[in-house]
C-alpha cells in the first residue's frame, strides 16, 4: 500500500498517517520526494489489515490518494493458486485445454420446445444445455419464466439426452431449488453483486457460472468469484457477456473479448463468453463466438431456438438450428485447428 | 411502436411483419417512403402484446429496427398518475415540495457510536437517521456490517430520538427482519434489478427507497420502481447516487444530477440524491448537496460519522459532525431561499 | 513513481528495474513486501525523465505496473499556482469570486437574429455575447455556419451593443481569423485534444475557452489546459459540458456537475458549465444553470434564440427569449443570496 | 422520420407539428394511438429537410422525441453502395478478401529504428509500415515526435524496403506536407472529429485511414468517414483502436471488436483493427489480433519496436521482433485456414 501526500502536507500530517500504520502493527516508510511525499507500508497486510488502513488513512487530512499494489482477490488469483482450474460435471471438463459450447433457448417453454432444442445440441456434439426458468426481465411485465415447472422439464430433457443443464437463480433462498434440478447454478449479470446469492451458492457446493455485471470492473468481478470461493466452493467459471455500450443502436451490449487474456493471466478460473448477451444480435453471434474461442476463451454460451420467430423471450438474439448446426461445425474446426479439446 | 425495415426489404417481408402484428388482433399502418418502409402499430397496446411483439417481429427477415414510441413503465409515470406522490412515514413528508435530508454513518458500529449520530442529526433538525446493519462490500473480507444486532441498535436509537429510520435490505428473504426494525426499506445500487428483492419489498408496503444502479438507463430504473409498485405498494422513493465515472481517480462516481428534473418530469415519485456514495469524497459533498437542492431534488442522503478516523467502513466519504451541521444550515438557508418546506 | 513488479518477480527483474532508473540519473528504494516488491522512485522527476521511465519501464518483464504518485500537469496546477486566476476581458472579470453567463444563440444565423440576441443579453444583465460562425458538426450534410461572413455580424454587434464576445475556432490555421473578429476563442468539445489547435490558440495570447471532450478524464482536460498554457498563454477559462451518457434517450450527455469542485479544488483556472450542451433539452437548462452556480462553477454558457422554433440548429436545447430573461432573473437573485458577484 | 407526442398533447400541438412538416413540402401522416399520438414523415426526405425538420420539431410544444428512421450516412452506407470496397494502394489490396498487416513502431525514431524496423515487417510477409512523425501526446511535456525529419526517414525506408507507408496528420493545413511523404494519411482517434481535416484529407484523394474516436457511436464514426467520402474521395479505411474502458487498470481501451461485423454489414469499407492501442498491453495483442482476424477484419495495425524497451514512447504495447514474427506467422496460417488471402 501507498499513501500519497498532498503537496504542501504538513509534517504533523505525514506523522498522523504513520501513526495509524504503526497502531495496525505495521512499519510505514516514508519515501520524500518529487513534489509530494509517499508513504509506503512494505510488509504483507492481512485483508482485515488492508481494508481498515484504507478506511482510516482515507479520512486523514493531506491525505491525497491511497493505492493499493496488490490486487485485492486471492482465491481467484493466479499468484496463489498457479494450477489453472479445470471442473468437472459429471465427466464434462470445463477449463485450461477444453473448449465446452453452452447452448439452447433463453427461456424453457414447454417440453417439446425444450427437448428439441436439446437434441440440436446433442447432435451437434454439444454437451452443455441451457434454459432459463426464472427470468430477470427489465420489466414486470415482460414474461417472467416457467418457474420450477421449467427446472422439472429441464431436469428430465437434460437426463433423457444425457447433457448437463444449466440455469439462473435469482436469490440464495433459491439455490437448494434451482440445485435440486440443475448441475450448473448461473448467476447473472444484474446479481453480480448479490452477495447473499453469492454466498448461498458458494455453500451449495454446486459449480457455480458467474456472469460480469454490465459495468464492474476485473476487480469487481473476480472480487464477486471470491464470495463464492471463500465458501469453500472451488467450482466457479467466469463469463462475459458485454458491458455497457457506448452505443446501443447497433448492438445491445459492448462484448469486452480483451477481459478473456486478462482473466487467463490473472486468475486460474475457466473463462466462457456469451455472444448472444452480448451483442444482442443473432447475425453477430458466430463471428463474435469464433473470436471469442481465438481469443483463448474456455467455451461459448449460445442462444437457440428451435423456432426463435415464436421464441417468448429475446428472439432477436437467438440462433435457428441451422444456424445453430452451422456455427458448432466452424467453432469444432477452428478448435482443432488450434489444437485445442472440443 | 414502429418498426423499421431495411433498405431493399422485399413485399413478402413487409408482409410478414404486417401479419404478426394482425395475429395479436392489431392492425398495422405500412409507411412507404424514404429509402425503407415504416411500419406502425397505432393502437394500445397492452404490456404483453408489446413485448410479444417485440420479441416476434425482431426475429423476422428484412427487419431493420423496432422502436417503441411509449414509455415502458406506466405505474411510475405521470401520464398516468398525475399528482405527485408525498409519502408520509410517521408523520415525516417526502415528496413534491418538501425537503428532507438523510443523515447517519454508513453502518452501524455500536450502541454509543449510533445514538451519537442520532444527536448530531437530530440536533441539526433532521427527521431521518440512516445507517447499515446488512453492509454489501465488493470484497467478502470487509467488514460486513452488525446485522441483527444493528437494527436492533437502529430502531431502539430511532425511537429514543423520535428519528424515522432507514437501512438496506439485501434479499427478498430478509425483508420481513429489517421491516420488523426500520420504517424505510432502502434497496441498494447493485440490487436495484434484484427481482425478487423488489417484489418482496412492494409486497411488505414498507416505504422503498430504491437506489438507481451504477449503469441503469433511466427506463431499466423507473421499471424497477415499476416492479414494486405493482405489488400495491405506492410508497417508493427514488435516489441518485452516482452512476460509473469515466475517471475514478477524483471521485468515485458521476453523479447525474441531470436526471433530478427528468424524473421529476417523467415520474410522480419522490427524487432523492445521495452524495456522499456520488462523489466518495467529503469535501465535495457539501456543494453536490445544495446543487442537488437546487436542481429540484426533494431531499439528501448524507453520511456523517462522530469520528470519520474511525469509521469501519468508508471514512474517506463521511462528513464529521462540524461540517454537517454547517451544511445542514446552509441547505435550510437555501430552502428557505427557494420557499421550499424542509 | 511506484512501480509495482509482478509475484514471483526475479532478483534480475527487479535489477532492471533498478538499472533503468538508475540510467536517468535516479536513485531507485526498493520495498519488499506483501506478496510482491514495489520500487519507488522518490526524487523530484522532470517532465522527460517521468515520461521516458514510464515508457521504458512498462516494457521490462516482471513489471506489474506503474504508477505516478504525482499529477502530470504543472501550469494547470493549484499546487504550483496559488493565486486563482482571474481573466480580465475588456472590464469583464471572469473566474474565482465573479459569476458570468455567456449568452446568445448556437449559430450566428442573420444580422437581424443575432442583434436581437444581443439586446436580450444586455437588457437581462449579460457581459458575453456567443454564437457560433463555423459549426462543427457530425454529419456533412448539416448547416456548417455562416462562416467569416458570420464572424463581422458578430464582431458589429458585440461592438455596437458593448458585449464581449466568443466564437468557435476549429483548427489552429484559422486562430488568426477568428482571433480578429472576437474577443474570446471556444475550443469545442471534440478539439480538447486537436493539439495544433491548442498550440496556437495558446500562440494567439487571446483568451481560450476550453471545452472538456465528452470521454475526457480530468488529468486529459488539465494537460489540454497545458497545452496552451505552455505557449505562455495565462488565459485559459475551462468549460464541462456533458460527458458521454449511460442513456441518451432523455439527455443528449450527462452534466458532470461534480467536476467542479475537482476542478476548483486543483486548479486554479476558471470553471464554466454549459448545460445547454450538457442537457440538450431546454427545460432542464435552467435547473441545471442553477445547480452549477451552486456547486461552485464560476459561469454558465447558455444558448438561447430569438426564435427557436426557427433556429438553423440546435433548436430544442435553446431558450426563448422569456425563459432567458426569468433564468438570468433566478441566475441574479441566487448568487446575490450566496454572496457571489454577478 | 417519426415525431412521438406527448401524452395529452393537444390538438393544436399536433396540428403545429403537421404545418412544420408541410412548410416543407412534405407530407405528414398522422397515427392516433396507444397513449400518445405519432406522427410520420413517409417521403424521401433530402439531407437537409432531415436536419431542418429535426431542429425545428425538436423545439415544438408537446414533442416528445423525434426518432429518424433511416441511417444518417449515405456514400458510407451497403445500402446505396453494394460492392464492398478495395483500396489499391500501389498493388496492396486493402479490403473484402484480403488482409493486411500495417507494422512498425509508434515513432520514427531513427534511420536506423526504423529501417530496421522496415526490415522485420518485410521479411515477416508484410506489405504496409507504420510509425509515427508528427505524434499526438496527451501531454505537452512528451514526445512530440521527429516531425518532417522523421516523414523524410519514412519516405526514404519505404521505397528502399518496397513498403507502403502510413503516418499521421493532424491538422488540415498538414495534409499537404504529410501526403508529400506518405502512401496512406492516419487520422488519429481524438482527430475522428476534427472536421477541416477531414475535409482536406477528403479533397487529397489519398487513401485514408480514419480511427474511431474512444466514445464515438457507429454512426459518428460512419459520417466522419462521410466528410472524406463527400469530398469525392472513395478511398476511407475505417479502424478500430479501442473505447473508453469502463477499467482503465488491466488495459488502457476496451477494444470493440463487435464493431467488425457491425461495420461491414452497413458499410462496404474496409475495416481494420488495432489490438496495440486497443489493449495499450504487449501480451494481449496477439490474442486480440487473432480475434480480429476470426472476427472478420479486413486487417490489423500493430506496434513492434527493434527494441521496445529504449522505445520512446508507447514502449509497453509494442512487440519484440521476436513476439511480431511468431504473430504474423499465425495470423498467415489462420487466414489461410480461413480461406482469406493475406
């Protein structure tokens, strides 16, 4: 940690913010200079240590900035946990060399809908299935999902094909019933930070599939993944979905595919993007999924529907069979192409 | 709604589109002209065939752009509720010609350190004390707030000084314990799209202060209003506190005081700003507050600890007790000035 | 300078790290600590040495990051300048302890409409007198201003109705054009970083009004500031005017209000708002107007029109004529009420 | 065009609106309906009955918003021009079917860096040098670059090396000098707007490399590429170099790369990506170059340096010569897996 003086700082000042890193124990190192002076406190600090020094000094007067040099997530962090994080469900690997495809409709509709979506999948070499039956919806009237009605049918379609399903839960007295039906628990975007959820579902134990909120930040998001692994939950993939749009005339989202090499970096945590989210279009989504898999990324989540014209949510962003079938056969050849486990 | 084609769509496209809109009983207007055709839904619509059609018509070919010419939310609006809203809690105003100010630490430390707050508010001619028992960090290793023991704190504080009181709840499950504590239901930035959370709030008929997300559009934050206020409950209340800076490094967010008179125009609710969470720096409160004033708002949250040197949690933003009693006189000297009530 | 190195940083990484500061001349302090080691750097750095280190730093491996402990602007500075400066133009005062409005219509359009503006800025107590002569504007096909001929209207009217007057330069080829005509050269938002321009607008010795860039972070419009401030050009009257907005569906921009009292507090340059651009919507020009008085800025630039409804651009944000005059009333009364001088 | 009313708008509001539209010559269609009147402008509007409509409307009573239903860009746009764009620039293709690698460092520094430079692009397969002469810094106290000197150097190990050559120009009274020296003009992001340079570049005929400003929309960046387009020069490359990032501390932009397929889907010019600005981070750039490749760019823009740790500026994002041969490599091997020429 740094502490940066105002220019002009007293020396009454400079010695009140040292006192406060000596009463936590620490020893800080006043470094004069340039126009300012720093403060630095070279020894480890616990986050106890970390998060109270911030707070304090923070209220000081001729206090200018506080930095901090060390991120601020451990269990996510590559530089505490050097083996990169490969989950597996039920025999599908997900992480460091595979390349896993997230794929079916936005909403669970009806059993037929659902088990046809799941056989387009199943036939296209796919392993993962997808479906929302509690739906965030912007608006309260917007349809708001098949409930546990859908979990039930997705719980049966995804045993019947033999795929591991996946779906959302919107809040931690929800997780047990979401964990009964589904394998992987999803978190999304708008519940990034949802820290009861959060915590809940780092208790389930269940792999958890957690979405970056619309505007945080890599800290932010892999502070959000440290909630649930500091339940003593191993088991989080990570997953862009796009950020704020400068510009939401063309596409609904801005999809960041620069956070995928960040995150490989600087956590051991499986990175999946989802184009659909994020461009909001379904003529993009191929272009943006095979980039995305270029870009090192771990998997893909894609929106299909087996008839998106009568779809009952965003219909715009889904992919038709063909389309579907289409993409699967370029992301498997671009993946051996690269070398990399499909 | 209107819905614009392509350049070159073909008859049959057009066509498509004018049948799904006949399919939901409506009758569609086709504008030829410009470069593209136009084709318009003149009748109400009700909220699911809005977003039905939405859905269908941005899956169809030759489909360029659907715009919605109304507004998404309709309880929250004054084009159907024309009398601005004035909420009563135990006999304090907030709303429409009234000025309230918000005032308390961030969280609720002890016994001693609350009823200290309580003073200086109350001394200061404030109606409604403020503080966290439920604290939603970013990083799981800071401090989580008193919980329970805080509200219990909260309300026996709030009574002795005849304070309203308010704190966050962070889930749906917990809205029963906080609402058994406080008068206000505050839902926070990062939950203002937690669903449930929302729903649970409107059913309680608690007063909801709902904080505006750091990315939110104004539509996405008057339809989460809309969410609690179709459960019955009319009694929200609106606040600013910042949205995501394009520069962190002065202030920790930018807070849009623009949007102060565009919900006052488009919303009957009360619009509350916040700051202290705004700007993230003390000295910068005070003159966010009285712009805040100024441009129309109908009250202040403001964060005040006894000993901002001390404070567990976000010392670097709280007022001390001097500078909020001198920003408490200038805001009534400036009510005053404007003839507004405080 | 800090320099964070990466865990796991070698001895030899940190060497060079060491070396390279070493070769300009400085003596690195190495901090080992935490997980990681930091390296300061904390002798007073020249302008080239700051630059040249971060550049070649950022290029040796182990390097986690660098950081500044320092601001990069000098001139622009608070810290290197004391004393607020106060731009005199013609008897006009402008910055720290006076209030100024800059009125007039967004495109000088007509003798006949740009001294009927006039009159209505001095009848209603105005000093400075805008319009625009050549219009930047996004798309080719949109009126582009009346150009030289635009900028003689201009110059007889500020002459025959004594009024300061500013106007638009777009390239720093036409400074000496426009510096003939007017009293006052604006550099519009999307020029804060056309550095030609910068350099003469600062050769010309003519006051400059600087508009933030919509995406400009404070230290970006501080050393634009610099720019011209190092041609050895003291007058330089900064301008916010909205940033780029999270939703553009009810304001063309977000007003960031709240770089005011940064600004103030860093600088000791004059500090005007314009919420005619910052809103784009006329009826909250005057909310906004107010709120920036409050929050400290030391003028506003507002656009009205004689007749907006036939106004060659820009015409929803501008005022009538009676909504000028009732806001330049309020303007009046306001900073009476707070002890500024108008 | 479609003008939305308010609700509860008034007759006399809506006859007012149709008048405006009539005064035009045009013919207004009027569509009662849901809560609020709409009204349409079905003919082909000229630009100029488009902007003047929009000014005068947009300041009418009871206007709610006044939505274009057509794309503002005509020469930019598939729409008006089907064939994709292919730029000759001395027998290097530039566009649809071809990709091309512009390399070389941020500055020309020496003969001697950039001829060495000149020699690694060539040997590595590649046809366009890069570097930067007349440099746009954030800072007055940086490297302001060689200047003439240092076109002269380009100009010279360009021919010598059998290159083509591309450099910056920042003001329109530059374009001359710099079109002397260099095969294709740069126009750098914070200039995207900078109109009298564009419009001289525009009347150059040279081929231009136009770069999308860091908070520019799709359709600011396709009418900036339409103030060149309008001046008769067909030859505009368009870029994308990164937008503002909603975190600045990983990388310095967010590079959009769902802008490739957006732009080449609405415009039939070329498209290329820059992955070095894009990220401003060394090891992130092949991934991203990778990306923009699969993404369907028609090329990339990469920084590389003999030696990037005596660069003089930028030196964290470029490529060692070792790092730039092995991505040229795998970009040559990837676009012929793709079938694309390079």
């Amino acid at each position: 940690m740094i502490i940066s003086m105002q220019v002009g700082a007293t020396h009454e000042q400079i010695e009140a913010v040292s006192d406060a890193i000596r009463q936590q124990g620490l020893e800080p190192l006043v470094l004069p200079g340039e126009d300012r002076t720093a403060i630095g406190v070279p020894s480890a600090l616990s986050a106890d240590q970390r998060d109270t020094l911030e707070t304090i000094i923070g209220a000081l007067e001729g206090v200018n900035k506080v930095t901090q040099t060390s991120r601020p997530y451990k269990l996510a962090s590559t530089e505490f946990h050097r083996d990169k994080t490969i989950i597996d469900v039920k025999g599908v690997k997900i992480g460091h060399g595979h390349f896993v495809v997230m794929g079916g409709p936005c909403s669970v509709e009806s059993h037929e809908q659902f088990s046809e979506s799941a056989r387009i999948v199943k036939q296209s070499g796919g392993t993962v299935l997808r479906g929302g039956a509690f739906k965030p919806r912007t608006s309260p009237y917007s349809f708001q999902g098949l409930q546990e009605e859908g979990l039930k049918i997705m719980k049966q379609v995804g045993e019947d094909a033999g795929l591991v399903t996946i779906s959302e839960v919107m809040s931690g007295d929800m997780v047990g019933l979401v964990a009964k039906y589904v394998d992987i628990l999803q978190i999304g975007a708008r519940s990034m930070q949802n820290f009861p959820l959060l915590i809940e579902a780092g208790k389930s134990g269940k792999p958890v599939f957690l979405k970056r909120g619309p505007s945080a930040t890599t800290d932010e998001f892999l502070l959000a993944a440290e909630y649930v692994l500091s339940q003593g939950n191993p088991n989080v993939i990570l997953c862009e979905r796009g950020v704020m749009a400068i510009d939401r005339s063309y596409t609904r989202n801005t999809l960041d595919l620069s956070i995928v090499p960040v995150l490989k970096e600087y956590s051991h945590l499986p990175v999946i993007v989802d184009p659909s989210h994020g461009t909001g279009v379904a003529r993009y989504v191929g272009p943006m999924a095979k980039a995305a898999l270029v870009a090192g990324a771990d998997g893909v989540m894609i929106e299909m529907h087996p008839n998106p014209k009568k779809a009952l949510s965003d219909g715009s962003q889904a992919l038709t069979p063909e389309q579907y079938i289409s993409l699967m056969t370029d992301l498997q050849g671009l993946a051996r192409y690269l070398g990399r486990a499909s």
